[in-house]
C-alpha cells in the first residue's frame, strides 16, 4: 500500500513535538578491526558477535566484560575487502542454540568460479552452539548474485517476525543506478529479499516463501519481496514492524517504515525515480502514488543532516525508559544520530537530532539480548552503549578497574555525570572458580547532582586468576542498575601491569613501564579519554619492544584526570592519571 509523499517542510516541524532524552556514548570495548556489525544470537548467553569487515567474527562476553582471545569464525581468505566490500552481515537462526545455523552475507575472494566481490549469503553450523569457535569449513551457499560495481553492497541480514530471512540488496553501485537494477524485477539488486531457510525447494538451497508477493509472477523474480532500494545498509525488525536506512545519493537520507510485514507486502520505495521524497530521475517510472515514501528523511549537510544514514533500532531495554519505543539512528559521516518515534497508522509522531560524541563514526548498532543497545565505531574499533539520560538515577561516564602490582590489590573506580535521587553503589565480584557475583562493599552515592562525581574502592584481596567487578546502583525508592562487567587478571604470569609514572604527571611527558605482555613485539594501541569518556587522544606503536613508554601529552591539555587505556591486542590496561 504506498504512502504518499509528505512535504519536507511537515517532517521537519516534528522537531518542535516533544522533549527527547540525551544520549551519551559509553565505550564497553575496544580492540576491534572495522566492525560493521553487532549481533546477539538469542541463545539466552549473553553474547555479543562483532563482525569484522575482513572476514572475521569475534565474541564479546558481556559476563565476564571480555572479548574471547580467538575467533568465531575466520573467512579472511574467502572476503573481498574493503571500503564498501567485506564480511557485511550476520544473522543467528531463531533455534540456534539448538541447530547452530547462523548466516553471513560478504563479497566474495579468491573463487575461481565467481568474479571478485560477487555477493554470498550462506549458512555455516556450529556444532556446539555454546562454544566460541565456528569450523569454516562448514559453509553451505544459499544465495548468489553478482555485483557490477564495488559499492552499494548493503550486506546486512535479519530473521523477521515470521522466522523467515529477510535480505536488503543495494543497486549494485557507481552512481544513480546506471543499470536501473532498483527497479528491474528479474534483478536481485536494490530489493528486500526473503527466503525460507528450513526448507529447500528443487534446485535451490532454501525455498521460495508462499506468500511472497509476486509468487507465479513471470515478471519478478519470486524472492523479492520489495522494490526500490538504492544501499540499505542496515534494517531491522521492532515486532511486526520493519526500518529501513537507505543511503541516499546526492541530496537526501531516508528512513523508510512498515507498520506490520505480515499484513501487507510489495511495496516499492522509488529509487531511481525519487531520492528521498525527491524527483531523482523518471524517465519510465509509473505515477507517484504508485511509490512508498519514507517517514523521514534529511538533508546532506554536515550540521542538521549528513550524507551516509547507518540503521539503528528501536530501543526495548530496561535500564533507560525514556527511550522506550524510540527508532535510533545516525550518520557515518556527520555523527548526528537521529531518535524517531511513531505514532497511529505509521505516521512521525516525533523527531530529534543529537551528536553524543564529535567524529564518531557509526558504522552498525545492535542489541543484547535484554534490548540495550550498543553502536560500531568503525575507525577507532570501539563498541559503545547508548545510553541516556534522565533514566534510572545514575548517568555513568566512566567505569574501570585495575590490578596493582605495588600493593597487590584491585582498584575500582568510576565516575558519574549526574545523579537524581542516587542512594548508593555495590561492588559486586565473581572470579573463574566462582561466578556467581557477590557483594563485597558498598559506596554512599552523592544523591542529587547535576556535576561529574567521582568514586573509588579497594578490593584488598582479589582472588587468583580472573576477577570480574561490576557495580549495582540503587536509588531511594530501591530502583537498581548493573554496570558492564570489568575483569582484572591476578597471578604469577600477570601480576604485573603497566606502571604510570609519574602521578601527576605535570606539564612533562607521560612514561608508562611495561610488564611482558605489552611489549617484545606487540602492536600497542593507547587512547586517554576524559572523565565524560571523550577521546581526546589516540596513539599506535606497532612492534613495540621497548620495557618503557613515553607519551607526549598535548600541551593544551588542561589541568584534571584522565583515563589512559592500553590494548595489545591480548591484554588490556586502564589507570587513572592526574594533570
């Protein structure tokens, strides 16, 4: 059924409807090559998946707060990468913790049967739905379709509401879809896609749902179930509703909407005869109502818009209700992130725009399997939970813990950037021998404040091996929230951390010692934030040998503390300094 086009004028005076919450960005972490993508596999393991464009898969465990030393799976050598290329999409099957089925859409490498950056959907099975490595070798391809140009390969997957797989295509690439493959019905390209995977029709590797629209139509091909999309990035499902960010071309952005998947189908979003709600090229379109146009759009600018729309979800989590039921979004290009909300019959009720964090690259969100939700910062390979604020008492800005050698304990420290009615924090620990959390202190919180707070306790006895330290905030009417999980190694062959000297470090340089695991060859990577989390400084020492590090600090660098956080690409290291 399509929707008729909306003046711009009308989209942009919902700005004026409603008072959304802040967002703010809270890195969990860091470590990752270009992640495009983050998935939880609904297995009820409290798993994050990062999809790396190379062609890899890493785990980040949200119980322990740590990324899993090695990979769920490997394709490196089958990934055709990058820019737009790469290993683009992961779906889980809906039974996966029993099956192991889970998907992959990349451009293909290296086959001597296909062109490189040939498009693959395929299934692999893991045959220990629990464990954290995934055979390579058990790849089956479903799905290929050739690319004609190296961009517009939108990439992503997603199982709907009817337990179907639903695939977005981009045009094939170059510019204003020169091939008019958007609206060229025996072309797999510039459509939404759904096939059954459970079943396998003749001569195929899945099955041709019944009730595709266009089922026994010799005029398209039987997998489409939509028409129209120029790079459809990223989509998803919020129940029986679908949004779709389709990357525009030269003047507009859009997000596209359907109310229910499951009571109407067909629909065509206009691309190349509109950009947006635009007139792009006609020639041999149909009449306008014959096109479903988007619930929003933006302009290409750099300050109210951008020029590269990455798709995001609707939020359902507990920890911030003032998000609840609210469409986000943002820009690759700009960092504006976009919070949209419906209202009866698929129409815009309310809109915002927002920009957490200068020069964030947003490149995927995702959601745990509670419904909070995090987003890829692709060129600084860090993953972040949105959050927002007014929401439960606490807004949380920074949150660590560090092993120190000198007197061989634990120093947890964490700061706030307000606080409403805040009662008081516990220290909650588990270690490998026993990991179910317990308390073991508790801290006054400041109760009511619009200001950075700042909080620190000792854990004078962390046990042998891993310790995994988490906070739960309570408020005054007995509320709680659980901050992420942070892990300190303890034992003979870790007990040693890098060492900041000195402290403070007054207006010189900074030099950091190092313990064995951050040097003898290791690639090194260093940011320092400050106590809201900004990043305000990003170094790289590759092969580093060298038992000290000295750092240059900015000389603009004001007087205040600041986190440094170090990487090695198996160990990680945070501590507090002063300036």
């Amino acid at each position: 059924m399509p929707r008729f086009l909306l003046p711009f004028l009308l989209l942009c005076s919902f700005h004026l409807l409603a008072q959304f919450p802040t967002l703010s960005l809270m890195e969990v972490e860091d470590g990752f090559s270009s992640p495009v993508a983050i998935v939880n596999a609904g297995d009820g393991s409290n798993r994050l998946f990062i999809v790396e464009r190379a062609g890899r898969i890493k785990v980040y465990d949200q119980n322990s707060g740590t990324t899993v030393g090695n990979d769920f799976l490997n394709i490196v050598s089958r990934v055709r990468c990058c820019g737009e290329r790469g290993l683009l999409g992961l779906a889980f099957h809906p039974d996966y913790a029993t099956n192991g089925k889970f998907y992959v859409n990349y451009t293909v490498d290296n086959d001597a049967t296909l062109d490189d950056g040939t498009s693959i959907v395929s299934e692999f099975i893991n045959n220990n739905p629990a464990g954290n490595s995934v055979a390579a070798n058990s790849e089956r391809r479903l799905l290929v379709y050739d690319q004609p140009y190296s961009n517009h390969n939108a990439g992503d997957l997603a199982f709907g509401p009817d337990g179907m797989l639903w695939i977005p295509t981009g045009d094939g690439g170059s510019g204003g879809d020169p091939q008019n493959n958007s609206q060229n019905n025996l072309s797999y390209l510039g459509k939404m896609l759904r096939i059954d995977v459970d079943n396998q029709d003749p001569g195929i590797e899945y099955a041709i749902p019944a009730d595709n629209p266009f089922v026994g139509n010799a005029n398209y091909l039987p997998e489409i179930w939509g028409t129209g999309l120029r790079n459809p990035w990223r989509f998803t499902f919020d129940g029986n509703a679908m949004w779709i960010a389709d990357v525009g071309q030269g003047a507009w952005e859009e997000v596209d909407y359907l109310e229910d998947v499951t009571t109407t189908s067909g629909l065509n979003w206009g691309w190349r005869c509109y950009e947006g709600n635009s007139p792009y090229n006609t020639t041999g379109c149909g009449p306008q109502n014959s096109y479903d146009f988007p619930i929003y759009e933006y302009p290409h600018n750099g300050s109210t818009g951008g020029f590269s729309i990455t798709g995001g979800h609707v939020y359902r989590g507990t920890q911030y209700t003032t998000l609840s039921g609210i469409y986000i979004c943002a820009d690759y290009v700009s960092a504006n992130f976009f919070l949209l909300q419906t209202g009866p019959n698929g129409t815009l009720s309310n809109s915002d725009i927002q920009r957490p964090i200068n020069n964030f690259s947003a490149s995927a969100f995702g959601q745990d399997e509670a419904g909070e939700l995090y987003v890829a910062h692709l060129t600084d390979g860090s993953i972040h939970q949105v959050q927002a604020s007014p929401a439960l008492p606490v807004a949380f800005s920074s949150w660590d813990a560090e092993f120190r050698s000198s007197t061989q304990d634990a120093l947890l420290s964490w700061t706030t950037e307000q606080e409403e009615n805040s009662d008081y924090f516990t220290i909650e620990r588990a270690s490998e021998a026993n990991q179910r959390f317990q308390p073991i202190g508790q801290v006054e919180a400041a109760g009511n404040s619009a200001e950075v707070s700042e909080y620190r306790f000792i854990d004078p006895a962390p046990v042998e091996g891993r310790n995994f330290y988490r906070l739960r905030q309570t408020d005054v009417d007995g509320a709680t929230q659980l901050t992420p999980v942070r892990t300190i190694m303890v034992g003979k062959d870790k007990v040693s951390q890098p060492v900041l000297s000195p402290n403070p470090v007054g207006d010189g340089p900074l030099s950091i010692w190092l313990p064995e695991a951050y040097r003898n060859g290791r690639d090194l990577e260093i940011t320092l934030t400050d106590l809201k989390g900004r990043r305000l400084l990003s170094l790289s020492y590759p092969a580093y040998e060298s038992t000290t590090l000295v750092v240059d600090l900015p000389e603009d660098l004001p007087n205040g503390t600041y986190f440094l956080r170090m990487n090695s690409g198996t160990d990680q290291f945070t501590a507090k300094f002063v300036r």
